[in-house]
C-alpha cells in the first residue's frame, strides 16, 4: 500500500469526559460523530500536561515536558526536538500547518514546510511564571472568572476570527494539494482554538443548547477548605473571590462551551467535505484530538492546569485505511500520536523510539505502559506529575501529599486512597513507579532556572527596538490568480479540479 496522507485535527480545551465513546449524546456533533464511527477510539486518553503549550510540544514530539523543556506557556520549545512534521517530512512528506500551536521561541515551524496562519497566541518569554513568588497573581495574563460572567453570544470574537481563517486557509490548501503537481504525499495539521474559553458563541450554535440536559455540572462545588492543594491554587490564581458566581453564570459558560463544540464540528465537518470532494478520504489517515480538557465547574473548578480527569481526559480518534474501528478503553496518551504517525507512514522505529515517551498505537494499545503526566507552570509551586496505571491514578508533587483515585470506580476523584491500608499496596507500586521515572527536586531546580533566565531575557528584549518571534504568513501577489508572466490557458487548466 502507498504511504498515506495525514490530515491532523487538533482542538483546545476539548474535555475528553465529553467523548467516552465519540461525542456525548447531548453534544450537536454530527461530523464528529460520523468521523468516531469510523475511527480507532481512544475513550481513556490523556494530555502529557494540562496546558497549551507544553501539551502541544509533547504532541509533535512525543516527549514529556521535562524533555522538552516546554514547561508553561512561555518556555521554549528547543528547535533541535524532532517531531512529527521533522519525522515525516524527512521521509519526503509535504508537511504544513493551519492554526494554533503555541511555539515559544524563534522556531515558529518545527518541522512544517510551510506554515498558513500566525498564532493566536504570543510566542516569547512575556507568559512565564515565578515559582520564586509562589503566592504573586501575575494579573495581566492569569486566567480569572471573567470567562464565566462573561458567557454568552457575539457575532465575532477575536477568537471566532482566528478559527474561521484557520478553517477556510486549510481548505484552500486542500485544494491546492488535490491540484498539485508534487507527487509527495501530505500531512496537513488543522488546529483550532475553540472550544476554549471564553464561552462566547455564535447564535445559531448557542441556539442547539436551549434545553441541554447538561448545563449543570455533575459534581457540585466544593467548600475551598475542603479541596486538594493544588485545586487550592487553581482557584486562587483564577482570582475566584472576586467575582460571585451564580448558577446562572455556570450554565451559560456550559452552554457556550457546548456551542462551540459544535462550531468546531461545523468547521471540521466542512474540511472532512472538501477532503471528499478531492478524493483524499480512501488514502487519507485522519486523526482528531484535544491539547488538554476543561473542568467546566465541577467541583466549583474551571480550565485547565489540572489532572483531574475533565482536565487532563482528551478525545482521540483515529481512522483511514488499515485502522480497523473500535473502541480501545485502555488508557493512552497524547505523546503517542508521534510514534504511531511515523509508524503509519513507514518510518523504522528505530529512527522514532530514541527520541519519545509514547508509544505507537498502529498496532493498537496492547502492552501500554503506565500514563505519565507534568504540570508546571500557573497554580503550581513546584513540578507536578501523574500516573495513570489501570484504573488507578496517583499524583504526586514536592509541595503536596499524595492523591490516589480510583478512578473507574470514583470518576469524580472525590475519594483520595493515599491513607487507607487497603490500599496501601497500590501507593507502594504506583510510587516506585513514579520515583523510577522522576527525580522531582532536579525538575524543580530545573523550572527555577528556567523561569529565571526568561524572565531576564524578556526583560531585555522588551527594552529599546523590538523584534517579534510571531510567525509572519507571507503571500507573495505576484504569483497569485493571473498574472502577465503567466500563460492564462495553462493557469486555468492547472487551477481546475478535477481537469476540465
């Protein structure tokens, strides 16, 4: 068989509790719904971190955080990682970007040969937090609740105008690779910044959500004494006594959530169409996943920069020729989506395995190991991280007890295993586990220094003259429709698909 195209969705801020097998029955996801039927579904997945940036690095590398050096939303992604786009366009895969992928530093490509859209989001040092001022709330780019109160309908957002370009440049190169000459085969990565906050949709989506059934959170809020630390923390950096939140308040979040869902399958939906209408869908592997969840109230929690499960669960669906559909309930992760991409496309893994944490899923999740997790940045004080083994879950930082859940049978992770005998056991193994791959105290001394030397950098580089890293998209017009250098007969004839 021919090497496939790769058509990569990605989506932030998509809760996988949301899709334990596909979309939620009560979600308004038609396209999503018809691409899970015919996918590998991944019904128990999770993000290597609860955040844009080092999720996404983790992502194209298949590398936790502490290897990336990717720690929080202002920390560099090192250019010398290989990642997807590196691995597949040295096998000679055309390799371009759409969207948001939230790289730090002066790498804006990473591996893609072209990149179609700016970020959403700034790509210097600007967002780094302070562990030297663990209780400091760096206002001006902190989450707060205005996300929540906020809630409700607009026309255009500056977010709804990111992902309409995003949607509409992804399909334009659709196209463009339907009339190409370039025998290579693809990977076109689509990223979306919805259904993150704020919860601000377009009327005819928040319209589908009038009598949604789950507008209130299954789990109600917690008294703030009664809360883990680190939960604790989270609420504390949202700013959360500064605003009242009322029952009002949550349901209108929820529903904007849920709206922009389905804003999201429209856009996807629209692609997965042009995919079609080019003959791609036969030889074309698509997968569609999140960077990280949200905890949409439950609990009285919000966001993400969690490892709960409404924070840290992530949809992943795979399907295209040689995946059989299905679903696969054991637990995986986002870090291997690199290797099973590189091994879809025929890459030896010799050449991947060095370089990862994850591990293919091309021959399906069988013999997975544990599910690592870090978290780093906002509302921590030091390093966290998580294992997910079985059906337990333990997480551990050098600030905070234990937690351990079980949770297959407490998906609320109300109940924390860490003291009782019976399962005194579990803690043992899970902690040896975890001791075996981390040493906590040189990742926090290596976030401190990190943090350190960005702040000095971002400081300085804010001084005199200022040169951005944002991606710069360049079209060049003189090369675009008709132009005199052009012979107009062969410009409509290879513009055409199919030909005339």
């Amino acid at each position: 068989m021919s090497r496939p195209n790769f058509l990569i969705l990605m989506v932030d801020q998509l809760a996988g509790t949301l899709f334990p097998d596909g979309p939620a029955p009560f979600l308004h996801a038609p396209h999503l719904a018809a691409l899970a039927a015919r996918s590998r579904r991944y019904g128990t997945a999770y993000c290597a971190s609860p955040l844009c940036a080092p999720s996404r690095a983790s992502v194209m590398t298949g590398c936790l955080p502490s290897r990336t050096g990717a720690y929080d939303n202002a920390a560099e992604f090192s250019p010398d990682l290989p990642t997807f786009a590196h691995h597949l366009r040295r096998a000679g895969y055309l390799t371009s970007l759409s969207g948001k992928m939230h790289f730090v530093g002066p790498d804006q490509l990473h591996g893609f040969e072209e990149r179609l859209t700016t970020d959403i989001y700034p790509a210097d040092y600007g967002w780094t937090p302070d562990y030297a001022h663990p209780a400091e709330r760096i206002d001006w780019w902190y989450h707060n609740m205005g996300s929540v109160t906020g809630a409700g309908v607009a026309e255009i957002t500056n977010q709804l105008e990111y992902d309409d370009e995003v949607a509409f440049l992804a399909a334009q190169r659709l196209h463009d690779l339907a009339r190409r000459a370039d025998p290579r085969p693809w990977a076109l990565t689509v990223s979306f910044t919805h259904p993150h906050d704020p919860y601000v949709a377009r009327r005819r989506f928040w319209d589908l959500y009038e009598d949604c059934p789950a507008l209130d959170p299954s789990e109600p809020a917690i008294a703030f004494a009664d809360l883990d630390p680190h939960s604790r923390r989270l609420l504390v950096a949202c700013d959360h006594t500064a605003t009242e939140i009322t029952p009002e308040h949550i349901r209108a979040a929820r529903r904007g959530y849920f709206a922009n869902i389905s804003y999201v399958d429209a856009q996807i939906g629209a692609l997965l169409g042009v995919l079609d209408r080019c003959g791609f869908t036969d030889d074309t592997v698509v997968v569609f996943t999140s960077d990280h969840g949200d905890m949409l109230g439950e609990r009285g929690l919000w966001f993400k920069m969690s490892f709960r499960e409404g924070a840290a669960r992530v949809p992943l669906l795979l399907a295209g020729p040689g995946i059989a559909p299905g679903l696969e309930p054991q637990p995986v992760s986002t870090l291997d989506i690199c290797p099973t991409l590189a091994a879809l496309a025929g890459i030896p893994a010799a050449e991947v395995a060095p370089f990862v944490d994850g591990e293919s899923l091309a021959a399906g999740a069988a013999g997975r190991g544990p599910v690592p997790m870090e978290y780093a940045a906002e509302g921590s004080e030091s390093p966290m991280v998580c294992l997910r083994d079985g059906r337990f879950k333990l997480s551990l930082a050098l600030t905070d007890a234990p937690l351990l859940y079980d949770v297959v049978a407490d998906p609320g992770e109300t109940q924390n295993l860490a003291d009782d005998p019976a399962h005194a056991g579990t803690l043992d193994a899970l902690l040896a586990k975890a001791r075996a791959r981390w040493d906590l105290a040189a990742y926090d001394a290596a976030v401190r220094a990190s943090q350190a030397r960005r702040r000095v950098v971002y400081e300085a580089l804010r001084q005199g003259a200022y040169t951005s890293w944002d991606h710069q998209p360049r079209w060049n017009a003189g090369e675009r429709f008709m132009r005199n250098h052009m012979n107009l007969d062969t410009l409509e004839a290879s513009k055409r698909y199919p030909r005339g």
